[in-house]
C-alpha cells in the first residue's frame, strides 16, 4: 500500500504555473478560491509534502551559500491573519537561521517617510548567498495608500513603475525573487480572529486595526489585483496561493520556492586549495598524533 508520504512525492502539479500571475492576462481575485488545495487531498499529504519539500530546500541553501552567484528574496502578502508569520515558521524551517534573515515592515516611522517609500526596504535586500524573508513589504505603501483612496490613478502607476525598476535591479544582480500573495477568504479572516480572540500566546498580536481595515476588504482585493498584474513578471513573479487551509499554503510556498532554486542549476564551487596536498598533510597530522599517543 503506497504512503501518505511517497503518495505526496508523486504529485505533480506544477504550481509555479498554476498560481502564477499573467501580466497579459485579466485577472480577479475572486476567481481564485482561497479554500482550494490542488493536487494534494488532506492534511497528511500536506505535512509530507511539507517535508519532502524541506529536505530539498536544505540542501539547495547549501548550494545557494556555497555558489554566492545568486540571493533569495521572499515576499509574503496578505491580509491580516493571512499566514505570514506562520509561513515563515513553518514553511521556511528548513532553511539555516544564519543563512536567512527575515524583515517585517510596519508602519513606516518619522524617519521613513521623510525618505522616498523604497529607501527602508533597499538595505535588507538578500547578498548573494543569503536569502531574505519580507513579512509585507515595498508594496505596502502602494496597497494602503491605494486602499484608502489617497494615491491617484498617475501617482498609482508611478509607485508600480518605481516597485518594477526596483525588482529589475535586485534581478540584474542575481537575486531570485518570489512574491507571494496568501488568499484568504473574509469568512476565514474572521474565523482566525475569533481564535486569536481566545488564545493567550495570540492575542497580543489584536489591534485595532484588524477590524477597521476589514472595512476596506473590497478596496485591498482592487489594490492587490492592480498592484500583482502591473508587477508580475518571469524576473519578479506573484503567486496567488490559497490560504485558508495553512497545510496547503505552506506546501505550496515550499515548492514553488524549491522548484525556483532548482531552475538555477546550481553546483558547489570547485576547491580552491590542492586537495592531494591537504589529504597528506591529513595523514602526516594522523600519523604525528598516533607516534604520541
């Protein structure tokens, strides 16, 4: 009888291709369904997805560090109670601590706004080697400003057009970028808030906010669409990953960011010492250390 987890394995469904955004295509987000787990029937075959997924990733950060001809950057978008924080806990664990530094960005301080929108995102940007996790991001001020009505339609296509030259340069110096859009449905949204409500370790995280920007759901989805076809492009994709059942989320994040590693061909760099000249001095070391001992 095949396993969870060898059944899991032999999915292939290409979800680099399926989830994302076409710049030449119409696109709504209402034709995405956030409840919708593609090619993978419960939970179980998400969690061995998962962690088949996770040992490739290891090992492709490895080749990533060693390499240094490429960084990652990460971008997860959403809602509030979307998963951004619990796909960076759980979807991205396989990758090491040292390797990874993950950003969040608020509210912009007295000091960022005195800057143009793009001057406190450009110094967390991954080196080559390394990989950067944004929890929100450059897009922010766009999606906000753009929700509430206070960018016009030419201030609008000036941020996109600054957030392409953007990614454009990160890309032309070798960092892969991967945004994510995670697509919960308002029912969803509410039914986390009420967990949250009621879960000590969760509901510090309650602001406000929460329930004010809910008001504005319909102007973020308008945002988000406009904002993810302006900017989706092969250099710097959006992929739309259903999020309401956070097993598939975080499969699907993992393989799509997997598959994308992979299309880079990576191989360890060659030694840059003579390997029979270290492998006597190796045997001379062992053979003064036996004669001591």
């Amino acid at each position: 009888m095949m396993s969870v987890r060898s059944k899991a394995s032999e999915v292939k469904m290409d979800y680099r291709k399926l989830f994302f955004v076409d710049q030449g295509q119409r696109f709504r987000l209402k034709d995405q369904d956030p409840d919708s787990s593609p090619g993978l029937d419960s939970k179980a075959e998400g969690e061995a997805a998962l962690a088949a997924a996770g040992e490739q990733l290891t090992h492709l950060q490895r080749l990533l560090y060693a390499e240094k001809k490429h960084g990652l950057l990460i971008v997860l978008q959403g809602m509030d109670a979307a998963g951004k924080d619990g796909s960076i806990r759980r979807a991205f664990t396989a990758f090491h601590p040292l390797g990874v530094i993950a950003t969040s960005f608020k509210v912009p301080t007295l000091e960022e706004m005195a800057h143009d929108f793009l001057w406190r995102v450009h110094p967390h940007a991954p080196a080559r080697g390394s990989i950067a996790i944004f929890n929100r991001s450059h897009y922010e001020d766009f999606l906000v400003n753009r929700a509430h009505r206070r960018l016009d339609d030419q201030a609008a296509d000036l941020r996109l057009e600054q957030i392409r030259n953007f990614e454009a340069l990160l890309a032309q110096n070798g960092v892969v970028i991967l945004k994510f859009f995670l697509h919960i449905s308002k029912e969803e949204q509410l039914a986390r808030f009420k967990k949250r409500l009621r879960d000590p370790e969760s509901n510090w995280k309650i602001e406000e906010s929460d329930y004010t920007e809910r008001l504005f759901w319909a102007d973020y989805m308008s945002a988000y669409e406009e904002a993810l076809a302006a900017t989706s492009l092969p250099s710097a994709p959006w992929y739309v990953v259903p999020a309401d059942r956070k097993w598939f989320r975080d499969a699907a994040l993992m393989q799509i960011t997997v598959e994308a590693l992979k299309a880079l061909d990576m191989k360890f760099p060659e030694p840059t010492v003579d390997l029979a000249d270290i492998e006597r001095k190796y045997h001379t070391a062992v053979l003064e250390q036996d004669n001591k001992g």
